[in-house]
C-alpha cells in the first residue's frame, strides 16, 4: 500500500511567504527613502544608489558562481543590500568607495559567514568599513541647494544645541521630517522613511517590538540628559535603523523578550555615542554591537517548554 506519510524538519505548517517574496517588498518599502533622496540631492545620489545595486548584484551572481550557491541570479537581498548601504552615503561619495563597499557587504557582510548566517547587517558593517577606510569621504556633506554644511547632529556636537536651532529656526522640525537638509541620501526625511516603514507593518514583515523600544529608549535618554528629543528622534539615520536595520530577521533576536533587551540596547549605545563619545552619530555602530550581542541573548531569553521543570540534583550517600 503506498504510503501517504511524509517525514521531514520543521517547520510543518508554513505560509506563502518566501525571503525572495520578503526582500522584494523591504526593496520596495525603501523606495520612498531612496525618491526623497534623489529628489534632494539629484543626479549624485541617483548615481550612488544604481552603483551600489549593481555591484551588489554583480557581486552576488560571481560568489554564487564561486560557492556553487543555488539562490539564482536575480536575488532580492542584495538588491536590498545595495540599497541600504547606497542610503546610508553621503550624496557626494566617489563611485569607487561606492562599489569597494557594496563588494565587501555582499563578499564579507553575507558570504564569509554562509549565505543567511551573517553575524552582523552586511550594509552597516560596509558602512562602517568605508568610513574607516576612506574617513575624508564620508564626512562631507552637502545640502539639497549644493552648498557644503554640517549635519545638524555635527553642527550640535561640535557648536551645541544652539547653533542647531540659530541656523534653522522655527523650521527645524520640518526639515528634519522633509529631508530638505544635509546627511545621508536615505536619512535625511523621516517622513519617507515612516511611510516605508508603514508597508512593512502592513504587510507582517516586521513586528512593533524593535522599532518601538529602539526609539522609546532614545527618547527616554534623551529627556533625562536635558537634550531636545524630538530632534535626537527626528535627526540622523536613526529611523531608518530602527526600521530597516535593527529589525533584520538574521542578525537580531528571534525571542520576544530578546527582541526588547536587543531594542533597548541599541537605543542605550545610541544616545551614548551621541552624548559622551567624539562621533556626532552612533546608529551603525549602535546596532553592530547589539548584533554581536544578539546570540548570547537569544541564549538566555528562550521560552520554557509547557511543564519544564529544572533537573534535579541527584546527591550520593
């Protein structure tokens, strides 16, 4: 009699979501971030963002070739690597620092640890690569009128609060939620990047804990040392970290608790690093640390089995 019984791992009961299906609409949920930025900057960042996805992709397709990888030729997640680093550029970046960090997100950031078991978020880990390596590239800035500025969280960390609210004024916080303003081509409009974010919530593909406490920490922080906190919450690229970095299902906790403390974490070293180190920013490095953390506390956040008890000590007479 033929046997109807199929044995195989878990999961058992799955749905129709796929990671090719999840990293197509996290592309696309980035795109209002990416139109803010080449609305902004013109040509530069459009040049930036196509160089980054195509050395992405290219990238991608020659490791794959090299590791015998089956994931196919088109592959939504370095597309969406690409398009995360690519916004967290300055506008005016040279393509080659561009492509030398889209090649180490995909090569170092995915491929040295096993396609799917990368420690930390690829495109951070080249972004802060880079920013190493070519220092003098990525710390200038310019505004969407061409004319050179500081950032408003360099401008506060090197002349004080003051200095931010004597140049822009009453208009501070619409900059700041337009991104009519100077920073990354990504960062700039938390407007877009909420809007990206809102499909995302929409669709399930992440979940409210992470962004919640990320920014929830950030603003308590910011209130006790006496900063405004609506320009900590609105300023830099922590929106788009809490949104589309920290939530990355590889290199964060699986465990609801874990995804809190995982949370918390992050929005502590952000404030630290913004308050008391010499970075004016600390997002990127904020969320690596926490993705070193995360294993050790997936480890002690897992959810007891229904009537675990612990084993009892036998003890010899």
């Amino acid at each position: 009699m033929k046997n109807n019984l199929q044995v195989r791992n878990a999961p058992h009961v799955t749905s129709g979501w796929t990671s090719q299906k999840i990293m197509r609409l996290v592309f696309f949920a980035l795109l209002p971030a990416a139109i803010s930025g080449i609305y902004h900057f013109g040509l530069s960042a459009v040049g930036i963002i196509l160089t980054c996805l195509a050395a992405s992709w290219i990238t991608d397709v020659v490791l794959q070739k090299v590791t015998n990888s089956t994931h196919g030729w088109f592959n939504w997640s370095s597309l969406v690597t690409g398009m995360l680093f690519a916004l967290v550029l300055p506008p005016t970046v040279p393509p080659w620092v561009a492509i030398i960090g889209s090649v180490f997100a995909i090569s170092i950031g995915k491929y040295a640890f096993g396609k799917g078991n990368n420690i930390f978020n690829p495109a951070l880990i080249a972004r802060t690569f880079v920013a190493v390596s070519f220092p003098a590239f990525l710390a200038k800035w310019i505004t969407p009128d061409g004319v050179t500025s500081a950032t408003p969280l360099t401008l506060m960390k090197l002349e004080g609060y003051s200095a931010v609210t004597q140049q822009y004024g009453s208009t501070l916080y619409n900059v700041l939620l337009s991104g009519d303003i100077g920073g990354c081509i990504g960062e700039t409009s938390a407007i877009a990047i909420l809007l990206g974010a809102a499909i995302l919530f929409i669709f399930g593909v992440i979940e409210w804990r992470i962004p919640t406490f990320y920014l929830v920490t950030v603003a308590v922080f910011s209130a006790m040392v006496g900063r405004d906190v609506i320009f900590d919450l609105l300023a830099g690229g922590l929106m788009l970290g809490a949104f589309f970095m920290a939530t990355d299902y590889v290199t964060s906790p699986i465990t609801y608790k874990g995804k809190i403390i995982f949370a918390m974490g992050c929005g502590l070293l952000t404030m630290l690093f913004r308050v008391y180190s010499n970075l004016p920013e600390g997002v990127s490095y904020a969320i690596l640390l926490m993705n070193a953390a995360a294993p050790l506390i997936e480890r002690y956040t897992k959810p007891r089995p229904f009537g675990w008890k612990p084993d009892k000590k036998v003890i010899k007479t």
